[in-house]
C-alpha cells in the first residue's frame, strides 16, 4: 500500500466516523508487518484528526516483530496482537516456510 493509499483510507475512515466515540480497526491478513509504514501512517492520522479513540488490534505471524516497531504500539493505539502459529515446530515449519524455504517457527 503506497502512503497516497493510505491517506485516502484514513480520510475515509475519519469521514466515516464522524459522532463515533470510538474507533476498531483489526490489522490483519497478507502480514500486516511487512508495511508497518501504512499502519504507522493510517494510525497516527486518525489519532491526531479524528475525535473518536482508537483502538487497533493486529494478526501477525510474529516474524517481522522487533523492538521499534513494538515501542511504537501503544503511541499508536494498538493494544492486541495475535501471533499465530501453524502447530508444533515441525508443522508450522512446513506450512510457514521463507520464501528460500528457510524455518521460521524458532523466530
């Protein structure tokens, strides 16, 4: 998602929410980590423009998890985050390969 796109779904969901107190938007599917840019960006807006309160939740698979992007979440109203693994080592490592077929469970 370009920063243009996002823009434009956080115009609409500040549009939308307007007389709303509150605000829940769930990050999930296509690993929302691989463009935290788009969260960060779409997060903040509706946090600085909107006056209904955000909260944010997201399902990752855990792999792109790190420490600035973690330091970043409550700023960013995002109080839940679901990692979801495809059973034992052995399976999820079948299942959840890296593109190269690295392992990805241990991670």
């Amino acid at each position: 998602m370009t920063i243009e796109k996002a823009e434009e779904i956080a115009e609409y969901i500040i549009n939308s929410s307007k007389n709303k107190k509150t605000i829940s938007i769930g990050w999930f599917g296509g690993e929302p980590l691989m463009n935290f840019k788009a969260i960060e960006y779409i997060n903040k807006k509706i946090i600085d423009e909107s006056e209904a309160e955000l909260f944010s939740s997201m399902s990752s698979n855990g792999y792109l998890l790190n420490y600035i992007d973690v330091s970043k979440f409550d700023e960013l109203k995002i109080k839940n985050v679901q990692i979801t693994l495809d059973g034992i080592e052995e399976t999820h490592d079948i299942y959840r390969p890296l593109v190269g077929g690295g392992k990805t469970f241990k991670k």
